[in-house]
C-alpha cells in the first residue's frame, strides 16, 4: 500500500514537533535522577522517638533530584552542579575528572540534537514545499543523525550516574544506609527517551517520503 506524500508529511511534522519539545523539556527539567530518603527518615524518626524522643529537633529532608545543570533539595534552593568546562584546580581526582568529562559530554550532545531539529525542520518544510526528493533525503539523514547524539547523550548520562553512584559508594561509610534510599531515574530521562524515539519516526518519514516522490518521477518518465 503506497503511502500519500501528504500523509507522510504530517507524520514527520508531528513526530519532529513532539520530539523538540519533549526534548527541550527533558533539557530544562530537574527530574533526571531522584533520590527519596523518607524511607531513611522515618526510620531515623522512629528510633529517635523509641529512645525517649530528647532530640525533638525537626531533621531537615535529605531528597533530592537532579537536572542536567544543578541538583534540587526538598526544602532547599536548587544548587548548580559543578561546572564540567572548567577544571583549573589540579586537586581533582582522576574519577572525578572523568565525571566531569562525561557531565561536558551530555551537556554538549543533548542541546547539540536540538539545534540539529531545528535545522532539519527548516530544510524539511522546504523539501515539501519544492518536492525535493534529495533534500528530503538529507533531512531524513540528518534527523537520524540527532537521534544518535540523543542517544548517546543519554546513554552517557546514564553511564555517567551509574559512575557517580560508585564514587559515592567509594566516600560512604555506612553503606547500609543506601538499603533504606531509594535511588531512580526521573520522568525527565523518560522524556528524552520518548524525543529519541519521536525523532527516529521523523527520519524514517522524511526518507519513505524521499521514496515516494522518486517512484512517483520514474512513473511519471515512463508515462
């Protein structure tokens, strides 16, 4: 069954839209990677209050998520994460430099997909308007292409909190503790999974409408 070129059209702009602006949201939003201690807190609550209850100081929430730039406490401001572009202070350890390595790498691919989109929506708008079947090639080539960068974006993050997990397990002394945390990833990440998949749907559009206006010049020369 052939598809209308029109069709395919719409496809590719409604799955490039949504996978932008999943993207940027997933970019702007701090909820890639939750930490919820109330679990711990609770316990901590009940053994204070079993011991007579002498402290009745209220502990401060130890929750937390984290973006892309900067970490957020339940009852705190949000703090930005340490800058990964500037890494003068020789004290650094060789973990921690490799964290901050990967940390500039996602930072740079994930908004990199992004302008990417931007690019590829405006040679696409014009693909179809001139009904450029070479053009709309090499949109569908460079939406596939910023699906890549998104996946490694992601990819690299999620690398990249699995290191920071070690390093805190490395610096924690009671590790038994951890057992009462429970450590996830965020509906942020969800989003740009979702974005990634969106903008492979929006290549492969543009290359099946890339196809169908060459099949339908071949016909039209053999007529």
């Amino acid at each position: 069954m052939r598809v209308p070129l029109a069709v395919l059209a719409g496809v590719a702009a409604l799955a490039g839209s949504l996978s932008f602006v999943l993207l940027a949201a997933a970019i702007g939003t701090d909820f890639w990677y939750i930490i919820d201690t109330r679990r711990l807190e609770s316990g901590a609550r009940e053994a204070r209050d079993g011991a007579g209850g002498a402290n009745r100081s209220q502990l401060e929430p130890l929750s937390s998520h984290s973006g892309l730039w900067r970490t957020c406490r339940v009852q705190s401001p949000c703090a930005p994460l340490m800058n990964p572009f500037w890494q003068e202070n020789v004290t650094v350890s060789d973990s921690s430099r490799q964290l901050l390595t990967m940390h500039g790498t996602f930072v740079i691919l994930l908004p990199l997909s992004l302008i990417l989109m931007v690019f590829g929506g405006m040679t696409g708008f014009l693909s179809f308007l001139l009904r450029a079947s070479l053009l709309l090639l090499l949109t569908g080539t460079l939406f596939l292409f910023g699906a890549l960068i998104t996946l490694a974006g992601i990819s690299i993050y999620i690398a990249y909190s699995a290191a920071a997990f070690r390093e805190a397990l490395c610096l924690l002394e009671e590790r038994a503790l951890l057992d009462q945390v429970d450590i996830r990833f965020g509906w942020s990440l969800a989003l740009g999974w979702v974005s990634f998949i969106a903008e492979l749907l929006t290549g492969a559009a543009f290359l099946a409408a890339a196809r169908v206006l060459n099949l339908r010049r071949r016909q039209d020369q053999a007529i």
